[in-house]
C-alpha cells in the first residue's frame, strides 16, 4: 500500500465519521475508529433481506460488527445459516457457525457477538460448506463498489481465506450495509481490497458494476505480525514451506 493511498482512505475516513456525528446519525462518538453502527441499521437489513440474492442464500457470512447484528439476526429468524469471523482471526479455530437448527437462545440474541462465544464452537475453514452471501461492515462505499473498512484489513483476508479455500466463488454476492452517507463519490483501494456487488442503505439498493475481483491471499503485502497474529495465515504460509 502507498503512502498517498494510505493517507486518502485515513482523510475519508475521519471525513465520513464527522459526517455521521454531525447528522446525529450514530449514538453519541461511536462511529470513530469502527464500522459504524449507524441508525437504520435495522431497516437496511430489512431491505437487503428483500432481495433475491439473500431469499436464496442458505449460508451467509456476516462481519461480527454491530451495524450487522440486524442482519445476523434476520439470518437466523429466516432459518439460514450464519458465519461470523472470530475477532481479528486471532483464534487457530477463525470461524463461528450458527446454525438457526440448533440455537438454544433466540435468534436476537445468538446475533449478538458478545453471546456468540457461548453460544457454538470456532471451527476451521475446512469445516465449512460454500458461502451463498458475504455481507461485510464498511466505513464508506462508493457505487463502483469499492469500499473501505476501519482499516485493519480483516475482512479482505477473511474473504481471500474463504475463496482460497473454494468456499467463495463468483457466485457468492458481495454486500455492505451501510448509512447513506456513507456512500460517496469515491473510494482509493488497492488491489487486495474487496469490492461489493451491492450496497443496502435504508432507503436504497445499489447494484455496482462487475464483475469483482475474486480475493486472494497477497503474501507480499502481508506483514509478518499480521501473519504471526492470524493463526489461519501461519498455518497456510507454514503450508506452503
């Protein structure tokens, strides 16, 4: 990543955060420095659930983020399967499967991410069966779909593990789920950023241009406290030899 790249997806950043603060359209500061959990969330998820993409999704990958808990929530009501990432990776199992056939909790509740723990194991990537939706938290979005996250890079390894993995294909729908101000004129990125096929505000249903670049691991661009923090990514560099 450049300098200049880096420094634009930081300006953008604290630009979208100020905005959401100065619309009142996240509670009190908490856009800053996260995935913002922004209000509409609900009706965004209620939006995206609309679509035929999601009506025919049985598994659905979801960011652990806040602003998603509606989606995870709407998952698990409509009987799919949910796959939520571990924070930051940081476990040797990266996975959490929530089967809707097997909660013992209310969907509501197993959507938290704070219950999910207690709630069903961390399994491995090979433990897993094809991904039908990937819905990913997003700082700001433009309509090509690219977008940015808070900057950690999580998401972009998760779903480059997911499709090495043959879990994701170009079948699998990209979305974010985002406030509409949120979605601005345009989005820096870099190769190894993922691009969605849809954003879902709670007013509108954005189709971007494809088709998206499939995700893949960018050892080069990986530093090497990334990889020893990522026990997934450790295994597979091991792997490689």
């Amino acid at each position: 990543m450049t300098a200049n790249s880096e420094s634009e997806k930081a300006e953008l950043r604290t630009r979208v955060w100020a905005q959401l603060d100065a619309a009142s359209a996240v509670d009190d500061d908490t856009a800053h420095g996260r995935i913002p959990a922004f209000h509409g969330a609900e009706a965004a998820a209620r939006l995206l659930a609309e679509l035929p993409a999601w009506l025919s999704a049985e598994v659905i990958k979801v960011v652990p983020d806040t602003a998603q808990e509606p989606v995870r929530a709407l998952a698990l009501v409509q009987g799919k399967v949910v796959y939520m990432a571990v924070p930051r990776l940081a476990a040797e199992a990266p996975f959490y499967v929530l089967d809707p056939t097997r909660l013992t909790v209310p969907p509501e509740v197993a959507a938290n991410r704070r219950q999910v723990p207690s709630l069903t194991n961390a399994v491995d990537v090979d433990e897993l069966a094809p991904v039908d939706m990937v819905v990913l938290g997003s700082v700001a979005v433009d309509r090509t779909g690219a977008r940015i996250g808070k900057g950690a890079g999580y998401s972009d390894i998760e779903a480059a593990l997911l499709t090495e993995a043959g879990l994701v294909s170009e079948k699998t729908v990209f979305v974010t789920t985002v406030h509409g101000l949120q979605v601005v004129d345009a989005v820096p990125t870099e190769a190894h950023d993922v691009k969605v096929d849809l954003i879902v505000t709670p007013e509108e249903v954005i189709l971007c241009p494809g088709p998206r670049t499939a995700a893949r691991l960018r050892w080069e661009e990986l530093s090497e406290e990334k990889i020893t923090s990522i026990p997934a990514l450790a295994r597979r560099r091991a792997d490689r030899g």
